[in-house]
C-alpha cells in the first residue's frame, strides 16, 4: 500500500491568512494526488484533481502543486467557511485508493 | 443533478450481516466506475471497495478482502456493499462515491454500528 501522510495535523489561522497543508507520498505517485474538505457531519467535497486540477465550483483561492512525492493544498487567504478537515488521496494504485490522516483547519 | 443516497445502515451484533445500497441518479450509471468508503467515528477516511463501470472487475481493502462484497444493480442504477461477519472495528460510517480515482461526488454517509 502506497502511504499518505500530511502535515501539519491541525492548524489555527486567522481569516485573511495563507494556509498551507503538505502532504507526502511513500513513492512517488506522479500527479495521481487528490484533495479533499470535510466539514463535521458532511460527506467529503473534492476540492482538486489530478494535484493541481481545480474542481468545478470551487473558489479560485484554494489550489494544489507538486509532483512525484511531495504535495501541497494552499488557501489563499482563509475564509471562516473554510474552517474543515482536508484530506489528500492517491490514485496512482487505482482502483486501491489511500486517504492521508487529514488536516483540521480553524479559524483563530 | 447527479445524486447519491445510501441506505441499510443500522446496529448489527458481531459475526453478523448488513447490506448497504447507494441509489443513484443524474447520470448514465452503467459507465460510471463506483466506490466505497468509510470513517469510523473521530477517524479518518478509509477506502473500502471500488467496481468497474460494468462491474465486471471488483476490488477490496485487505481489512474487508473476503467478507464484503460490491455490485452493481444496472436496472436500478443502484450500488451495493454486502457486509458479511461483521467487527467491532467495521463502525463506520460508509459513504457511496462516484469513480475510482478521484472521487467526485459522494452520497451523505449510512451509519452502520458493529456491537453486542
């Protein structure tokens, strides 16, 4: 199994902040990297595909990069809506599929 | 508008069996590969079990290998998870989603709780 793992596992910003999420491959996946928001007691929403491939509908502040093994989420600049937990995903071994342990994102 | 809405969770008591179902709408559900994950309470996100569009290939987390099993009903275009000698450690909420890469639209989660 391909292991996920992200950093930090919480963070506290204000609104108005850059908030980056890292998250590392245990081998190199090429951009086979998927991200995910999970607000408490909703199902999981995809944010980006492909590691850098914004979702329909989803705003402009949030964006993905990297390649190989290593990873980022970035949010531009924090809104209160954005107070979740992220989630990375490999697909390099589809259809088996690994899920990073997830970041919890709160607003100051 | 593509939907997703599973149902069939509830309490089961050890060694027991449980199915869930996902039915689906809004898109052609034949040509769709389809998922399933799981988040036990507080935890993160597992991937349980995926099937091809046609469902003829299916494929398992080795925690459930050998006990669940996934299909496809194309009629009903409805997806389903057979839970078989269910665990403690099967508690989860279970989530329907579309895809076997990305996942790109999820249903809203049926609880099933493994407990004497």
């Amino acid at each position: 199994d391909i292991q996920m793992t992200q950093s930090p596992s919480s963070l506290s910003a204000s609104e108005g902040d850059r908030v980056t999420i890292t998250c590392r491959a245990g081998q190199s996946i090429s951009n086979y990297l998927n991200w995910y928001q999970q607000i408490p007691g909703k199902a999981p929403r995809l944010l980006i595909y492909g590691a850098s491939t914004l979702q329909s509908g989803v705003p402009s502040r949030f964006s993905g990069s990297g390649s190989g093994t290593d990873f980022t989420l970035t949010i531009s600049s924090l809104e209160p809506e954005d107070s979740a937990i992220y989630y990375c995903q490999q697909s390099y071994s589809m259809p088996l599929l690994t899920f990073g342990g997830g970041t919890k994102v709160e607003i100051k | 508008e593509v939907q997703l809405l599973e149902s069939g969770g509830g309490l089961v008591q050890p060694g027991g069996s449980l199915r869930l179902s996902c039915a689906t709408s809004g898109f052609p559900f034949s040509r769709y590969a389809m998922s399933w994950v799981r988040q036990a309470p507080g935890k993160g996100l597992e991937w349980v079990s995926g099937t091809t569009g046609n469902g003829g290939s299916t494929y398992y987390a080795d925690s459930v290998r050998g006990r669940f099993t996934i299909s496809k009903d194309h009629s009903k275009n409805t997806l389903f998870l057979q839970m078989n000698n269910l665990r403690a450690e099967d508690t989860a909420v279970y989530y329907c989603a579309r895809g076997n890469s990305y996942l790109e639209y999820w249903g809203q989660g049926s609880l099933v709780t493994v407990s004497a």
